[in-house]
C-alpha cells in the first residue's frame, strides 16, 4: 500500500485556487442538503471496516492503477501501432476522463443538529488524465490518477462534490510531477480525501521489441515489453507498499489479437493473458509482521483471461479464472456491438477505418462476475450480474485520416476492471465520460 507523507501546497495559486473549488463544493452541498432534510453529517464514527475502506479508498495504491489503466489502454496502444517506424512519422494523443461510483459503502456518522447517529453512503470518483508522443523511433508519456471518496448525503451534494473533485483532481493530474505524489482531506469529516499518482515515462521501438519505462510518483517503476509483429506483450508494476523495498504489484502478461482458427472471418480473434494483481490493503493498526505477510498473499490476485471478438462481427465473449486465492470462475460475458465497434477502441484505429465507421459506435454486455472471499473487505464472495454499455461518438470528418478524437460515454454495475480495485463495490453503479484526441503522421 503506498503511504507516503503528506505535503503542503507549496503554490500558493495552487493552494487557492484548489480550496476554493472545495469550499464551493461544500457551499453548494450544504444548500442541497439542507433543502432535503434537517441533519447534516459531521464526521463519520471510526473503528468499522466500512470506515476503514472509505477512509482508505482514495489514499492506497489503488490510484496508481488508474495511472497504470490510462497508460496500457489509451496512451501505448496508440503510438506503438504507428507505422513506419523512421523519424519523419510520428504522432500524439491525448486522453482526460472521470469515473463515478455511487453508494459504495454505508458508513456510520455523527451529526451536527441534535439528531440521532446513523448512516451515509459513500462515493467514489476517480480521474485520469495522460499524454504521449511518438517521436520515430522513441515514444514519450505522461499519466495522473486522482481517486476520492467523500460522503454523500443527497443528489445536490452529490452533484457539487463530483464537479469540483473532477476539477481538483484533474488539476492534481497536471500538477503532479511539480508536487509530488500525494494525499490530502477534502473536508473534515474523517473520509472524505483524495489520493493522487503520476507515471511518467519514455519508449523505444526497436523493430523487433518495443520497450518502454516509467517512473512512478509515489516510488515506484513501470515497465512494458511488445513484440508487435507476434501480439506478445508484458505489462509489470513494481510498487513501494508499506515495506522497505520495491514489490511487484501488478504482472501482465500474453497475446492478443490472433486469428489462426478464423478462417472465414466468422470467428473473429483471440486474445489470452495471465494477470497478477495486488488489491490495495486497507490500514489496520495491529496488523504486522506475519499476520501481514498472511493479508498481503490472501490480497494477491492471479488470474487467466480469454477475450474472442468480433464473433460474427456482432458479438465478444469475455472469461476469467481465478487461480489464486482460490481456484474458481472470476468472470463470464457476453457482449452484443455495433459491427465496428471494436475498431474505436482508440483514436489510431478510428483514423484508419473512418470511412467504415458509423459517427456512433455502442455496445452492451450482460454476464457474471465472482468475487474470491477477501475478509479484510468483508467480502463474501458469490457470483454478482454485471450489465453495462458503452456509446462512443466519432469527432472528425468522414474520410479524414490524420486527426481524430472519441467522446465516450459508459455505465457499468459490478464491472470486474472496478471489482479488481474496489472489490466492496459490488452491485454500485458506475458513471464514465472521457475524451481521447489523437493527430498521427504515417
């Protein structure tokens, strides 16, 4: 779990400009809240685990793999696929987006009237943003990941907190590399905090191998191997959690996009992977030594991963397996999509096949997730419906081949990227508006 100290706003433009969107946010969901009801939270009641995992949400490593998430699916894939290869080519990309997660937890809380102590929802937000360029040969990048979790107590609260943690977070984002890392309280009531990392990195392309490293904010060092010709691929994450020395966090590795059973076009490709992943560890003052060797190897995730797209140009499924904790079915989809779906995945894609795609791309899935029993979140395990949906709108004119961007709209409920962060997070609805921009000389 990464911890590091906290810092003060050294800017102090920064440090006004930052409070000044909180304080609006608290203004704002006061006037909500005091329209809806009469009690106003003061602060929530510690010792519970529900507490626990709010007040941890925004502070552990869980931020760094948004960084990480930006930066294997928004930003590489984009440059690597570049071709040729030489120093009159190249090209940029662009990418900001905001995730929402409501009622994630119900938390016990104190109030300031004389009202009796009760329960709150929390929510979850989380922002990305990332940049990268190719320059011939050499590929340059940049991630933020910003995650909050503050206490919800009606819609109009809500609605200001989720504004201004969007402005807030992304200013951090940008801000990063120039503070540092860090973790802060939004307001005063023991949860509400947003927790901020950054990766930023360099590339290079040598025909054979694409390799590339990156340095993490909150100590820490991001590597990726490709061997674009064969769809071979590594992704690793070596993270400082707790302890001395450097630990792997987050291991990826398989191939992707192949076709050699898919010989009339019907089957569509494959793609198969092995993942290991480290949940972020919530604090627990008396948790040491070995008893916190034991939560680290129950929080270790591993597990295999099949994807077939495009079957019959409408249909995708998607299987996961857990290996460890515990051997079972992790996750089971099944996804209807426009016929040209799977080609806006990114900016480069959408470029090349402009004249085929519709100005709008969706999709929906329907399946089944199945969360390993993980005590420390009070999770149960059992299997949980995931459904979502995803619009993709098309900017750029038809034809055009250089310039390009996607404005992306989703929901999900009980999706697994979010499951794998937050596995409390079972059956709360998820809201994500990004756009990716990208210009390409090929």
């Amino acid at each position: 779990m990464v911890d590091f100290q906290r810092r003060r706003l050294r800017s102090p433009l920064g440090r006004r400009w930052v409070w000044a969107m909180i304080t609006a946010a608290v203004m704002l969901s006061a006037g909500a809240q005091a329209a809806a009801q009469d009690c106003f939270v003061d602060r929530a009641i510690g010792g519970s685990v529900p507490f626990l995992l709010a007040r941890e949400a925004a502070l552990t490593n869980a931020r760094t793999y948004g960084a990480v998430a930006t930066v294997e699916r928004k930003i590489l894939p984009e440059l690597q696929g570049l071709e040729p290869r030489d120093w009159d080519h190249g090209g940029s990309v662009f990418f900001i987006g905001g995730d929402s997660l409501y009622n994630v937890l119900q938390i016990p809380v104190t109030f300031k009237q004389n009202c009796d102590p009760g329960t709150a929802p929390v929510d979850l937000s989380s922002y990305n943003l990332g940049f990268g360029l190719r320059a011939g040969p050499l590929t340059f990048f940049y991630t933020g990941g910003a995650n909050s979790a503050f206490i919800s107590e009606s819609g109009g609260a809500r609605g200001a907190f989720t504004l201004a943690n969007f402005f807030v977070g992304h200013y951090y984002n940008v801000a990063a590399p120039f503070l540092g890392a860090r973790r802060f309280r939004l307001v005063k009531d023991g949860v509400s905090s947003m927790g901020v990392d950054y990766i930023v990195g360099a590339g290079l392309d040598l025909k054979w191998l694409d390799a590339t490293v990156g340095y993490v904010g909150s100590t820490g060092a991001y590597f990726t191997l490709d061997q674009l010709d064969l769809g071979l691929f590594g992704r690793t994450l070596l993270q400082s959690l707790g302890q001395d020395s450097l630990e792997l966090a987050y291991l990826k590795a398989g191939k992707r996009a192949f076709d050699w059973w898919n010989k009339d076009g019907a089957q569509g490709t494959t793609t198969v992977y092995a993942r290991k992943l480290r949940l972020p560890l919530p604090t627990v003052d008396d948790l040491q030594g070995a008893a916190y060797n034991r939560a680290l190897e129950q929080l270790d995730l591993w597990t295999a991963h099949i994807e077939q797209r495009d079957i019959l140009r409408y249909f995708d499924l998607t299987g996961a397996y857990t290996v460890l904790p515990s051997p079972q079915l992790y996750e089971a989809r099944l996804s209807f999509h426009s016929p040209n779906y799977n080609q806006v995945s990114g900016v480069l894609q959408a470029s090349r096949m402009r004249k085929k795609l519709w100005p709008v791309e969706a999709s929906a899935y329907i399946g089944v997730v199945q969360l390993p029993r993980m005590s420390f979140y009070q999770v149960g395990g059992g299997q949980h419906l995931a459904v979502g949906a995803d619009v993709a709108f098309i900017v750029g004119e038809r034809g055009a081949t250089f310039e390009h961007g996607i404005v992306r709209l989703q929901v999900w409920r009980n999706d697994p990227t979010i499951l794998d962060i937050f596995p409390y997070a079972v059956d709360a609805w998820q809201f994500h508006l990004s756009v990716q921009y990208g210009i390409f000389d090929e």
